[in-house]
C-alpha cells in the first residue's frame, strides 16, 4: 500500500519535469528533435540561435540562454508549456506581436520548446 502512494505522489513531479524527470525535456517534448525542427522550419531567418548553424538572423531577438528567460516576448511567463503555445500560436498569446504564425503542430512545438527551454 506504502508503495502504490509513493509512486502515486512520485509521477506528478516527474510528468511536470521536476528533479526526476530526464534531462533531455522529454516531459515537455524531445529536445533533439526540436532542435532539428528550429533549422526546419527556418527559425534562423528571423533569430540567431547558438546550436543552430544556420540561424543568424537579425529581425527578431536572439535566442541564446533562453531557458534562463523569464518571459516570451516580454510579456509571457517562460514555461515550456506556453513556449509552445507561443511557438504553435504567437498571436494567440501577444495579438500585437510581429512573430508571424508558421503552422507548428503542437508536438513540433513542444518539441521545439523542449530544446530552447534547455538551452543556458
């Protein structure tokens, strides 16, 4: 009985990413594949990104250390769970933002969110 409340209280902790879930994000998304999604879907035209060779753009702000954030756009709190939101639907979060809206599914979103959140 001990055991099934200790495994019941456990599992919230870790689904949040708290101090036993992996290291690589995967409660939110797989951070190795996000980073592949960020080349793909050419985050890099609009943002520098350290990790990503070909994003070196200048339009929008660079996104290096941006798990250390504290707010998306200067306005949101940094959570993976609403980076993603704002990664799938920027204007959804900020109406006025210049981010244009690129059609992310939301598992490439948290995927993609998965990977930021992690970089420091």
């Amino acid at each position: 009985m001990l055991y099934i409340l200790a495994c019941a209280l456990a599992w919230p902790v870790a689904a949040l990413g708290g101090a036993d879930a992996p290291s690589t994000g995967r409660a939110l998304g797989d951070a190795r594949r996000g980073a592949l999604l960020i080349a793909q879907y050419q985050c890099g035209a609009c943002h520098a990104i350290p990790g990503i060779a070909s994003a070196r753009g200048t339009d929008g702000p660079p996104l290096a250390a941006y798990g250390l954030r504290s707010y998306i756009a200067g306005r949101v709190p940094n959570r993976p769970d609403l980076l993603a939101r704002w990664i799938a639907q920027p204007s959804a979060l900020v109406p006025s933002t210049t981010m244009p809206d690129m059609g992310v599914p939301e598992q490439d979103a948290r995927d993609m969110a998965a990977w930021l959140s992690e970089q420091r």
